[in-house]
C-alpha cells in the first residue's frame, strides 16, 4: 500500500493584511491553552491584539491552510532589538515542520529590518519538541526555561525568616524605581539571565524593563501591593526587590525577583519572595508562578524549597550577529 502523501504546508502571510476577525477563533483556543497549561487569563492580552488586528497595524506572520490562520507570531521593535511577541499554532495544526515554518519567517523577517541586530524571544507555547531544526541556527542561542508553580497550602508553611543584616520591606511605590533599576543591573551583571535580555545588562536597560512590567500587561496585571523592596537600614538603599502581577483573578506571577550581589546569601531572596506570596494570598491567589532558567541552579534550589514545581519547560532563543 503506497504511503500517503504529507500534508502541504501552510501558506505565510503578513498579519497586517489580514481582515478584522482573522484571529478570532485562534485566539478563543490559544485562551484556553494559557488557562489549563499556566492558570494564566489570556483574554485581556488577546482583547488588544484584537484591536491591533482590527486597525491593520500589528506586525509579523501567521499560518493561513484550508481558508483559516492556524497559526501567528507577531513582532516589536526596540531600537536595534526585535522581539517575537507572542507564538502559537493551533494544536491540530502544530506540527515541528509548521512551527518552525512560522517561527523561521518571523525571524528572516525581523532580520531584514534595517537596524535590527539582535532578536529575542521566550516561546512558551511552543507545543513541537525543540531538539533540531531551528531557523538560522548558526547565529542563534538558547536557553531552556521552567515554568513553576506553588499552591496555596505551600505557600502558608513558609516561616518568617530575617536576613542576617538590619532590613525593611516596603510595598513597591514609583519612588523605588530609579534604585530599583540599579538594583536590577547590579545583579545580573554577567548573569546567564543577561544573556537572554539584554535590558538587564545596563542601569537605562533595566529602567525600560520596569517600565514594561508596570505599565503593560504582557506579563499580567502589575500588582503594587504584592511587590516588595528590600531596603538596607543602615545605608536606607534599596538592595533587593520582589516584583508581582496578577495573571488571573486566583492566580499570581513573580516577574522579577532580585538582590545585590553582595548578600545573596544572607536570606535576603528567600524573605523577599515569602512576603510577596503572603501579599498575593491576601489579595485572593490561590496560587502563583515564576519562570526561571535551568541553569539557574541556586535559584531552583531557592524555589524548590519553598515549594514551587516545574510544571514546563520552554526555550528562550537569541538570534545576534546576522
């Protein structure tokens, strides 16, 4: 019996030529997806590229077969940097030929752009085993990421613990952010974190980095009440900070978590993270979630005994000097 032919691939077409609606019923599945993978209320983030989609003026790729977009990935630019903003290719439909068919002219497509000399991405619905075949391969890197989540019941055993140094923990107020940033860039100065954004790598970098945290909703609502700052009581300098969001009404993340490097290992992270989760019970989660990378191992260790469990993993790829 002969072998059946394999399915033709989809066709490539521009997101900003697509009618009013074109999404509609990918995104309703890529909602579910994000509830049942990550706890995670997608809806406000699908609303606005709705609303993108409707005035023609969202940019990068989707999958078009059979009189349907199975598939879409849009882009950002910042300056010299592309970003894949969002990545998702309907589940019947998301073959490692088709994903990575989206995911190379997205990429080929950023790196035309006049300006662009690096391109960053973290695919967290990436559904395909990643293990070859990723598009321009000879100038990419990667790095695998977990998703974590702790439960409530776990999150209510964490004993209070003070840091070995005299310490105060604010709620996060924009009177922070300027310190905070410095923070940020003294941390993860040469970090493996640095390599897969380089916002961390500068004090102006980890400004912009914030500011995207707090003003927009890529990674959930910006919880001021859940998010602490440590503050040295004999210098009054901030020197650590736990940042959190909303990303669904019993659900919370922690988007940043960081001290100087002076005195990680005065129990500084682990307080800081405890209070953030108590703040986060307060306000009604029932859980909440962190990304890390794998070869992050002090900071797993750090959650895992608190807690926390991998429940995925995902790759973070960088595309410089093309």
């Amino acid at each position: 019996m002969a072998a059946l032919p394999d399915a033709p691939l989809p066709d490539v077409v521009e997101l900003n030529q697509l009618p009013a609606g074109a999404l509609d019923s990918l995104l309703e599945e890529e909602i579910g997806i994000w509830s049942k993978r990550f706890a995670w209320d997608f809806r406000p983030s699908a609303d606005l590229l709705r609303r993108f989609i409707q005035m023609q003026s969202l940019n990068g790729s989707a999958l078009y077969s059979g009189g349907d977009v199975v598939g879409y990935a849009y882009l950002v630019s910042e300056g010299h940097k592309g970003l894949i903003g969002d990545f998702y290719v309907r589940a019947r439909q998301a073959s490692s030929s088709n994903e990575m068919l989206l995911l190379g002219s997205i990429v080929q497509n950023l790196m035309l752009t006049p300006g662009i000399r690096r391109i960053e991405s973290q695919l967290m619905l990436l559904q395909g085993p990643v293990t070859n075949g990723l598009p321009f391969h000879r100038y990419l890197i990667r790095h695998d990421r977990y998703f974590m989540q702790i439960n409530r019941a776990s999150m209510l055993r964490l004993a209070a613990k003070s840091p070995t140094f005299r310490v105060s923990f604010p709620t996060w107020t924009e009177h922070f952010h300027e310190e905070t940033a410095r923070v940020v860039a003294a941390a993860y100065k040469g970090h493996v974190d640095s390599e897969i954004n380089d916002q961390y790598r500068t004090i102006a970098g980890a400004r912009h980095f914030l500011i995207n945290i707090v003003k927009f909703p890529g990674c959930g609502r910006f919880s001021p009440a859940a998010s602490v700052v440590a503050v040295d009581e004999s210098t009054r300098r901030v020197c650590g900070v736990c940042l959190a969001s909303l990303i669904s009404a019993e659900s919370g993340h922690v988007t940043q978590l960081c001290v100087l490097p002076a005195i990680r290992k005065a129990g500084l992270g682990y307080e800081l993270l405890r209070q953030t989760l108590v703040r986060l019970i307060e306000i009604g989660c029932t859980s909440v979630s962190l990304t890390v990378t794998c070869a992050n191992r002090d900071a797993i260790g750090l959650y895992e005994s608190m807690g926390f469990r991998s429940q995925a993993i995902f790759p973070a790829l960088v595309w410089e000097g093309f």
